[in-house]
C-alpha cells in the first residue's frame, strides 16, 4: 500500500491533474511535464463515457475537457467525437500505461466522481499492476468500497469538502467560499476524522484553507496522513507546510522548487 507520510522529511509533491498550470490537464502531456517537475504522485479524474471507455476528465462539462474548444456534455459523445475537439483526451487504460512505461516510480492519486463502473476502474488497475502505488479519494463510500474489492491493496482517502457545486470552476464565488470554509475550520478535528471512518480512508485530502497544525496532529494521532489541495501561491505552500501536512496537491508542481523547499 502506498505511503503517504512525508519523504525524508519533506512533502510529497503531487500534481493536480498533471500539472495543470504547466499543460492541459488531465492529458499524458500534462503528466510529462509533472513528472519532469518531480512529483511523487499525479492526481487525475475518471469519467465514463456510455459509449465508450473510462477517460481522464475532471466533469461533464465539455469546455473544460475540450479547453474551449467546445460546448455541451463529454457524455453526450463517442471517444471518437471527443477526440475531434481534444485530440488529448486519454483513456484510463492509455493513462494508465503511461505509469507503467514512462512513470514507473510515480504515484497515482484517482480522485473519484464515478458512481458507474467502478468496479472496471478497480479492475483496470489491478490489470496494469498498479494497486499498489494508488490512492483513491472520494466523499461516497459505496463508489470508494466499490474500487477497494477490486483493487484491494489500492489506499483509501478521504476528500474534504466535497465540491458539490463545482466552486472550483467558478473563480467569482472564491471569496464567499472562503467565508464558508472559516466556519466550517471549527468543525473539521471532529468531522472529518468520524467521515473518514465511515467511508473507509486512512488518509484525508483537505482543502488547504482548512489546514490547522491542531487538526494536522489530531490526524496524525488517528494514524492519517494528511495531503492538502490545491495549493497554487508560495505564502500557502509555506503555512500548510508548517502546520505538518504530509504532502501537497498543485497545479504548478515548480512550486516546490520556486519556494526553495527541500
């Protein structure tokens, strides 16, 4: 099972999406230039298509996966169509290979939003040999246990908060969710740990706004490392770095080496 305590005593650094300020995310190219920036695992996101296999997408949304190309829902089409408009756009199984022939000492961090097939996710990883330098992340514990039995020595993590209303792609709402997450700061030492037991996790993927160093140590005392996301400015790679986190989630994985960590 993959460990995901600190290295040496420094964090793991970990690629969102690849690298996605670097290259377009969530495509093998993005992938390279993380592993070029030395990562230690890469995190990505799996959709089903229902005509057609698992590919690497963060929603439905077909603007994102297409970077502007095009509108409308990636589900709503073939690989075949899908390529037309983001000729990027891998399969599981291609992402996958690229783990096994070009990545061989990286690890993967598959942040769940399938409720489907999920036991052809579990099953395409044991498939690559790859069960045992994976983590899967996610809030709905049928789809993570789901992945387990099929990949059992696969880790699982717990991602908190859910980003139910995909705030993420919404730069304009930023400053009310922060609001949102001071409250919530409060609430996340009793929380989160009672929600990773439920779905199974031993370990937590936070959302680095509410990284405490009381909070970092209450996990490590349940014996759960803790990764934040998705830090992009040097000031927050600083503090959620001195609050004890085990490892990074960005977007620019030249961060690390831009800040001067070790």
């Amino acid at each position: 099972m993959i460990d995901l305590h600190r290295l040496d005593g420094r964090v793991l650094r970990i690629g969102h999406r690849g690298a996605a300020a670097l290259a377009p995310e969530n495509t093998l190219p993005s992938f390279r230039a993380a592993v070029a920036a030395g990562v230690d695992l890469i995190e990505f996101d799996v959709l089903d298509l229902p005509r057609g296999p698992l590919v690497l997408a963060h929603s439905d949304h077909l603007d994102e996966v297409s970077h502007g190309a095009a509108s409308g829902r990636v589900r709503d089409r073939t690989l075949e169509e899908l390529r037309e408009v983001a000729p990027g756009l891998p399969t599981l199984d291609e992402a996958l290979a690229f783990f096994v022939e070009e990545a061989p000492h990286v690890g993967l961090h598959i942040d769940l939003k399938l409720r489907a097939r999920l036991d052809e996710l579990g099953a395409a990883i044991e498939r690559h040999g790859l069960s045992s330098r994976t983590v899967v992340s996610g809030t709905h514990r049928p789809s993570l246990l789901a992945v387990s039995r099929a990949a059992p020595a696969a880790r699982v993590g717990l991602t908190y908060p859910e980003d139910k209303l995909e705030i993420s792609r919404r730069p304009y709402l930023w400053p009310i969710v922060s609001l949102g997450l001071a409250s919530l700061r409060a609430s996340v030492a009793i929380r989160v740990p009672r929600l990773a037991r439920q779905v199974g996790a031993t370990a937590v993927m936070l959302q680095h706004r509410l990284v405490t160093a009381s909070f970092v140590e209450r996990a490590h005392g349940l014996g759960m490392p803790v990764l934040a996301w998705t830090v992009d400015e040097p000031a927050d790679l600083a503090r959620v770095e001195a609050a004890g986190v085990d490892g990074v989630i960005t977007n620019d994985p030249t961060i690390f080496v831009a800040t001067l960590t070790s």
